[in-house]
C-alpha cells in the first residue's frame, strides 16, 4: 500500500517551500485556522456564521441553526 488513501498521486522529490510574509518577524497580517470535530445537523450550512474575538483568549463563533 502507498500510504493513505487519495495520496498515491504523491512522489517522495524534495519541493521548496516559499513561506509568505505572515511568518517574517514582524507580519502585517494574520491568519488563523478554526477546526471543529462535529458538525451538528441543525446547522444551516448556507449562511454565514460569526466568530468574534475577545479579551485574552477568549472566542466565541457563533453559526445559524
């Protein structure tokens, strides 16, 4: 077998990777990721959610049911 499905398509060469400026010392951007392990059915998957960002590390997303 050649390792996990879907993924055979993959060789071993080297590749370069170019990293963008949001990892130099000082970016002028940010990106985050945001991973959940559900997904309710009640969701409505066609509107937006919200996800707001408070003091500390406190975050709350909020999505439409």
């Amino acid at each position: 077998m050649n390792g996990p499905a879907g993924l055979s398509h993959l060789d071993r060469r080297e590749r370069v990777l170019k990293l963008g400026e949001s990892f130099e010392k000082r970016p002028r951007c940010a990106f985050h990721t945001v991973r959940y392990d559900f997904k309710p059915a009640s969701i409505d998957t066609s509107c937006e959610g919200d996800l707001e960002v408070g003091k500390g590390e406190q975050v709350t997303i909020t999505l439409p049911i």
